[in-house]
C-alpha cells in the first residue's frame, strides 16, 4: 500500500534512525581536536568541492570492508547516507550531513541487501548531546535474522553503520564487527583539523526561511509550523546541532501531523553547496538564487533544490490535492526572505 505522502514524516520519524525532535540550541561545527592555531592563514575551501574528512578512511576504504564481508553491492557505492528505508526527509540534504561534519557518510545497495556506515570525528560531544535528547543508548554491537547494528567510539570518532541481507544472523557479529573496527581505528589514529565554510543558516529558524503567514498566502488557508516529530539519534545529532541544519515541515492547521493536510517541507545543508552540484533535475531560474533546479521524488514530491551563496536548501511539496502542487512560488519567498530580508505583513 502506498503511504501517503508527507504524512511518513510523523508517523516514522519516532522509529528510524533519522528520527528527530525539537530544534535544539546549535553548536559550530567542531574540529576533531582543541589544538592552538598556527598563524600560517588556512586557505578557504571551495564551496563547491566535498569538505576534506578529518581521518584517512573513505568510502573506497569503508566499501572493500563491505564486499568482503556481504558481496558487491547491487548499486553503486555512494558518498551520502541511504535513503532505504529512512524517512522522507532524509533525501537531500541530510544525506551529506556527516561530511559537513569532517567525517563520512557511505551506503550501497537496495532491498534485501544494503549498508550504511558513517564515521563523525568530535565523538564525546556528539554522544553527549545525543544521549541529552534521548537518541543514543550506548555502544551496539549486534545482529539479528537479516540485519546488524554497530554503533561504537574508538578515541574520538564515532562509527554507526546498519547491514541488510537475508543470511546476516547473530554468529555475524564478531567478523563484522572486526571489519568496522578496522575501520574506526584507522580513522581515530589520523585524525587531523579541518577547515570549514562558515555559513549564514547555521541554526537559523525555520521561520526565518518562510513564515506561517507566507505559506499560508500562497497556500489559500491557514497553516501551522511543525519541528517537533519524536525521536532523535546521532545522524539528528549531527544533522541539527553539530552541522546546525533544519527540517521545517508546513500543514494545514486542521488536525493533528498525522491528518493536517501538507503544503511544504524544507531541509537545509549549510555550506552544502558543494552536495547540490550532485543532484539531478532541470534548472530553473529563481531571483536571488545562485542556481536551482527541479526534480521529482519516489513518491510524487516536487523537489526544487536552491542554491542561496553557499547554502543548500531543499523545497518539496506534494500535487496529490492535499498540498501545493510548484514550490517555485514558496522557492521564491524563501530566497527573498534570505537575500532581500522578510516582507513586511500586510
């Protein structure tokens, strides 16, 4: 049965990994070590090459690791998290969350066969946040009928990786477990500073991006914000405090998240101009915008990615007649309230 669009994002935000909660107090974006800075000047990074990883480990490195353990995958190996059975937010931007973040974020194949394996320097403070907002339970290390979880620090990086295939089962644990192990260490035992684009939407408000008011003029009836779905984890961790990204989710004001009808959702990369270059769709031009283009998502979402100077930011909408069908004009307000400054209320 089809699920109905948007409405994913409550019920299957407190299940998943990629859960998420209130909008928390964001942190800058931390470097894997406290080191006194040299007076040598750092070159600025190019806003649209992939931020450097903080450790020696790659996707290269994380895939040999894989197709050792479960085969060669049956899609490409992709530098970004999955999107197999994640929540309809995650597409975009959240998928490139750990890179901003100076460590990686790796994934392959499709059901019944796929992994995820992410690795986040600064573990101390990303455990400790994570564990304040309820999304991280302690080191795991397990494997169940067709599935494995690992999540555990060496020094002070972080390795959370899931595994799909029908013959994983519980005497996988120690092999698998050997592999992200090697894999940790090589990462904890080079860790080194990086540099980072400073951007302007780290921890911005979504009512920043657009107003209640503004979706609800062009949308024709009220509408009420939401940016508290349940749930929380260390890939929310990562996303929303340590990056400073937003998922900003826009409904009718009748009825509950799970009856409201949708008008718009957004989610944010800061700096992430760099991981828009990599998505497809047809350019369009929007003022203000230094590019953008339109796609369209596995369940009928109408996707209008911007650029904003270094920003990333996501737009999608649903044409099923409970939501709007373009986000160009939502696309457009957004850009203006962000290059131009809000509009006055009327």
């Amino acid at each position: 049965m089809r699920p109905r669009p948007l409405l994913v994002l409550g019920a299957a935000a407190a299940l998943l990994l990629s859960g998420c909660a209130s909008e928390p107090t964001p942190e800058p974006t931390r470097s894997p070590s406290e080191s006194t800075p040299t007076p040598t000047a750092t070159p600025t990074p190019d806003p649209v090459v992939a931020p450097e990883a903080a450790f020696d480990v790659t996707c290269d490195d994380v895939a040999a690791e894989m197709a050792g353990l479960l085969g060669e995958p049956s899609t490409p190996v992709a530098a970004a998290l999955s999107v197999v059975s994640a929540s309809s937010w995650t597409p975009g931007p959240m998928q490139y969350a750990f890179q901003r973040a100076g460590g990686i974020g790796c994934s392959a194949g499709d059901v019944p066969g796929y992994w995820e394996v992410s690795i986040v320097p600064g573990a101390e403070s990303v455990i400790a946040g994570a564990t304040e907002r309820g999304g991280y339970f302690g080191e795991q290390r397990r494997c169940e009928v067709g599935v494995c979880v690992f999540e555990f620090r060496d020094g002070d990086v972080l390795l959370s990786a899931s595994l799909a295939d029908p013959a994983l089962g519980a005497g996988d644990v120690e092999r698998i477990g050997e592999a992200l192990a090697r894999l940790a260490s090589l990462a904890a035992g080079s860790l080194r500073d990086v540099a980072h684009i400073d951007s302007e939407i780290v921890g911005m408000p979504c009512e920043r991006f657009i107003t209640e008011e503004q979706v609800a003029t062009i949308a024709g009836e009220d509408v009420t914000l939401f940016t508290d779905f349940g749930g929380w984890s260390v890939t929310s961790e990562v996303y929303q405090v340590v990056n400073g990204s937003r998922i900003c989710y826009y409904t009718s004001a009748e009825g509950d998240l799970g009856s409201a009808r949708s008008y718009l959702g957004i989610t944010t990369l800061p700096a992430g101009a760099w991981a828009l270059e990599k998505q497809g769709g047809t350019p369009i031009e929007i003022e203000g915008a230094e590019s953008a283009k339109t796609s369209t998502g596995p369940h009928g979402e109408n996707i209008l990615d911007v650029r904003v100077g270094v920003d990333w930011i996501r737009l999608f909408t649903y044409d099923n007649g409970s939501g709007a069908s373009d986000p160009r004009p939502l696309a457009e307000q957004v850009v203006r309230n962000l290059t131009v400054g809000p509009t006055a209320p009327q």
